[in-house]
C-alpha cells in the first residue's frame, strides 16, 4: 500500500512542532519567572514566544497536510 504523498512530511513535522510547542511553552513560564525576581527577561521571552508560535504553526500545517 502506497503511502500519501505527504506521509513524509507530516510525520517529521508533527513531532518537531510538538517539541517546540513544549520547549516554547517551558521558556516562556522561565522567562515569566526571571522577570518576577527583577531580571533581564525581555529577549529571552520574545525569543520563547517565537519558539512556541513556531511549534504551533508548525502543528497546525501538519494537521492541515494530514487531513488533506
């Protein structure tokens, strides 16, 4: 039986948008944490929002090739 043509794909990029959902996710609750104690948190959360909206994009074209 003949694998869809996008089988590839949505089977690397699911589990990469999971991780970064997660990672983006434990890096901003980080930064939250460094900006409660008075710290410099401001790069490091923009840089944890980039990461998690990354996963999520990356999730959600998975889904979208999936379901095609």
């Amino acid at each position: 039986m003949k694998k869809p043509d996008g089988f590839k794909r949505w089977i690397i990029q699911a589990p990469i948008g999971l991780v970064l959902v997660g990672a983006g996710l434990c890096m901003a609750i980080d930064a939250g944490s460094v900006k409660a104690i008075g710290g410099n948190w401001f790069l490091y959360g923009t840089f944890a929002l980039v990461v998690f909206n990354s996963g999520i994009c990356l999730v959600i074209d998975a889904a979208i090739r999936k379901i095609k």
